[in-house]
C-alpha cells in the first residue's frame, strides 16, 4: 500500500536539485532562461516529438544519448523560451556546444543538455544567453522562476508535486514543471515538461514508466491538432531517496495527467475543457483514431466554443477517420443527453435545448459509442475561439 499526497508549490519539494530562471532579454520582462542543475550526475530520460524536423537542442542531446551508449546522465539543463532554435541546421547545435563551452567556465558540467521553445527558424542569440547565464544563482531552489521562464504564450504556470508515502514508512517525492498553451497535439510525446523525482528509480523503469505515463496523458490531448518541432518530456532522478515500481507508476500517471489537462485548459483562446469519450469500437487503435480525430477538428471545436450541438459534425468526423463505424449503432451523448441514434436523427426542441446547456458549462464530455466492439479511449481538447486567431496571428511580435 502507498499513499500520494499532493503538496504545495513545484520542484522545490524533490531533494537533490537546484533551479532557478532569469531574463536574457528575448522576452521584455519576466523570466525567459532557467536551469537545472545537481551537484552529481543525474539519470535522465527523455520522449521527444514526432514531428520529422526536430529541433537543435533534441538532436544534440540524442547525440549526447549516443555518445553515453543510450544512458544518458547529465548535472546540467539548460532551459529558454521565445527562440526555438529549430530549422537551424548544424550551427544551431554547434551554437548550443558553444553556450555550454562558456557556461562551463562558471560551473563544472558534465554531458549539458538543453531544450529550447518559440519561434522555428532563427538562432540562438548566444551573446545575451551567456550574459544572463551569469546571473543564475546555482544555488538556488526556485521553481516558480523555472516555470515562467519556459511560458511563451501560456496565461498560467503549470507547476505541481506529489510526496508518495511507502507501506515501510518511507517517502520519495515527484514534481513537475509544463509549458505549453498552442501548437499541441503530442505525439511523443509547443510543449515542455520536466518532471524531477527524488526516488532510487532504475534506469529501464524510467524508460518503461514514463512512455506509458505520456501514452494515458500528453498523448491524449489536443489544442489545436499541430506538432510543435520541439516537444520534450524530461524525467530526472537524484536517486536520493526510496522507490517503489507501483506507486511510482501511480503517482507518475496522476501528475502527468493533471499537467496535461492544465495545458488544455490553458489552451491559446480556449473558454472550455471538454472530454471526447469513443467507446463500443471495434478494437482499440480504431477508438483511440476517432477520439483524436475529434478532438483536433476544427469544425467539432469551433461548434463547441458557439455552444451549437450540431451532432452532424461529430458523426461525419468519425466516419472520415477511417474506422469501423455504422449509422444504425452509432450513439453520441453531450453528458447525459442524447442527440443521436438510429432512432433520434433530428434534434427535437427539447433534446436541443438540454444539449445547449450542456455545452455552456466549462467542461463536458462528448460520448460516442459505436456499438461494434470493446475498443474505449478518451482524447481531451479545447473549443476554438476567436482569441486563438489573433493570439497566433501576432505570434512573432
């Protein structure tokens, strides 16, 4: 038996790392560098995204991945936002060798990574990284200046950390900082996420545990269907502590999941959480394929953010996914309310009118059963709103 407690505040709860954030200038006030550091050589695992052009930074730490014979341990993290250094060929990470080369005048660093979210398409203005990096106070445990400085167009930090009590009386402790507001839809998995963990964890089961935490979480959720050339989930251990597969697993998925859910809440111009259930498919793959399909459709999410309970959307969406479907099993559900089955095709005004508020709450859940097999998965996303096109319309300035 176990028990996760969640506790306030981030990092600062994990024993065995310091961090810290400070402003480079690429943003004009708040936090837009941050680190990670340990005093020993700290065990790492990383996802990265799918996306086929991958960012400097991912390619130099699978090149660091490689040279370390696949398990990689670093002291040090290198953390900025506004510039993505993505789409910059060799240079961007031979830019990034040459940071870490003046960076390790100031402290001793051992096989340094970074990772890197904004703009695609530019270089790393190494001069003002250097410059600011001389202000990071290394002995510092802030995890609130870590969060804002990894935020680009989020409204909220995504900071959040658990201690999970052992049977035997023992603790260990698992925290996470996130970023990510646009550009979502993880296939891992633009969003970060650097989750540090004071538990004794073994290697493989950092590679185990935190493929299968972002299959039931980051992989889950969408905001507007795009896979950022950056994406990263990071998971660090200091080893300082007690582990336990089971409850670490446990309190893996849970932080995971609530962090995901925060990115879609937190959703450029999003004004609602909604849940896309997909059950009765004829197997899984094909219940996991509509659930996203839905949940990245920009004419189901542009219906959710007008509150119109056009169900029309809905069905011709999974039946564009290339599954097994049937109009005369399908069954689609705004919460309780039905809107559809081979018996209710048209909306009277009663059913309309529950399904109508139904949609003008914060959070609801869409809920398609196909009536064809076992196959069950839920995808999360957000509406599309008016804001989310004027935010990324004016991205770059």
């Amino acid at each position: 038996m176990f028990k996760i407690t969640k506790l306030e505040g981030g990092l600062q709860n994990v024993e065995g790392f310091y961090f810290d954030g400070v402003n480079s200038g690429f943003k004009k006030q708040g936090n837009d560098l941050g680190f990670i550091r340990a005093d020993e050589p700290f065990a790492i695992s990383a996802i990265f995204t799918s996306n086929k052009f991958q960012a400097a930074p991912i390619r130099h730490f699978k090149r660091a991945q490689e040279r370390a014979g696949g398990e990689l341990k670093t002291n040090f993290i290198l953390v900025n936002s506004k510039n993505a250094n993505s789409m910059t060929g060799e240079q961007g990470i031979a830019d990034i060798d040459e940071i870490f080369s003046e960076l390790g005048k100031k402290t001793a660093l051992i096989n340094p990574v970074m990772s890197s979210t904004g703009v695609i398409g530019y270089r790393l203005k190494k001069e003002k990284i250097i410059a600011a990096a001389q202000n990071f106070n290394l002995s510092a445990r802030n995890s609130d200046a870590l969060a804002t400085a990894i935020m680009t167009t989020d409204t909220i930090k995504k900071e959040l950390a658990y201690e999970i009590s052992l049977e035997n009386g023992e603790k260990f402790h698992i925290a996470a900082v996130c970023k990510g507001a646009g550009m979502i839809n993880p296939t891992l998995a633009t969003m970060l996420c650097f989750v540090l963990t004071d538990a004794k964890i073994p290697r493989a089961d950092m590679d185990e545990l935190l493929k299968k935490a972002a299959e039931q979480s980051f992989n889950t959720i969408s905001v507007d269907g795009d896979t950022s050339t950056n994406d990263t989930i990071m998971l660090c251990s200091s080893a300082k502590c007690a582990y336990e597969k089971d409850a670490f697993a446990s309190a893996l998925n849970a932080l995971t999941r609530e962090l995901a859910l925060m990115l879609v809440k937190d959703g450029e111009g999003a004004t609602k959480l909604v849940r896309f259930r997909v059950s009765g498919a004829a197997n899984a793959e094909d219940a996991r394929r509509a659930a996203k399909a839905l949940s990245n459709s920009p004419l189901v999410k542009t219906a959710i953010f007008g509150e119109d309970p056009n169900w029309g959307r809905i069905a011709s969406t999974i039946g564009a996914c290339g599954i097994e479907c049937d109009e005369e099993k399908l069954r689609i559900k705004y919460d309780d309310v039905l809107l559809y089955d081979a018996q209710n095709r048209e909306l009277d005004a009663a059913r309309e009118a529950a399904a109508h508020a139904v949609m003008q709450q914060k959070s609801f859940t869409i809920w398609c059963d196909l009536g064809l097999g076992e196959g069950d998965f839920s995808a999360y996303g957000c509406d599309l709103s008016y804001d989310y096109v004027k935010i990324n319309a004016d991205y770059r300035s």
